[in-house]
C-alpha cells in the first residue's frame, strides 16, 4: 500500500479509469457481436455507429490498434 498521498490519489482515479474502460469494452464488445450474429441484413447507421465507436475507443486507449483494425474490416465485409 502506497504512503504518498500522490500515489493513493493515483490509485484511486486508476481504479475508477479501471471500471469506466472495462464497462465502454463490453458495450462496444456487445454491439460488434449484436451485428455479427444478425440476419440478414444490418443498417448502414448501425454499422457507422459501431465503426466510430471502434475509432473513438482505440483513441482513447480502451482497445488496440489491431482489435479495432480486425473488427472494422468484419464489419465491412457484412
């Protein structure tokens, strides 16, 4: 455990950071999956929303670069 007041703070914003990215991973996680398992055809919006929202994670550091380049390319091919 940190005795630095810096690095408690530090800590907690982390944990915070922690939780917010991993809840923005499984909601872009759910709506990749909710385009790949749909049939027939998907919507170009839902599929433009989803794009974006690939770009803005990867920009904000939640996913890599090669986790959004492989999904963008999926998603394209529908």
């Amino acid at each position: 455990m940190a005795n630095i007041s810096s690095q408690k703070k530090r800590i907690r914003q982390d944990e915070k950071k922690n939780l917010r990215n991993k809840d923005k991973k499984t909601a872009l996680r759910s709506s990749i999956k909710a385009i790949l398992n749909s049939e027939g055809t998907v919507e170009k919006d839902m599929k433009d929303t989803v794009i974006r929202n690939l770009d803005r994670a990867y920009t904000n550091g939640i996913v890599t670069k090669n986790f959004r380049d492989r999904n963008k390319s999926k998603i394209s091919k529908l």
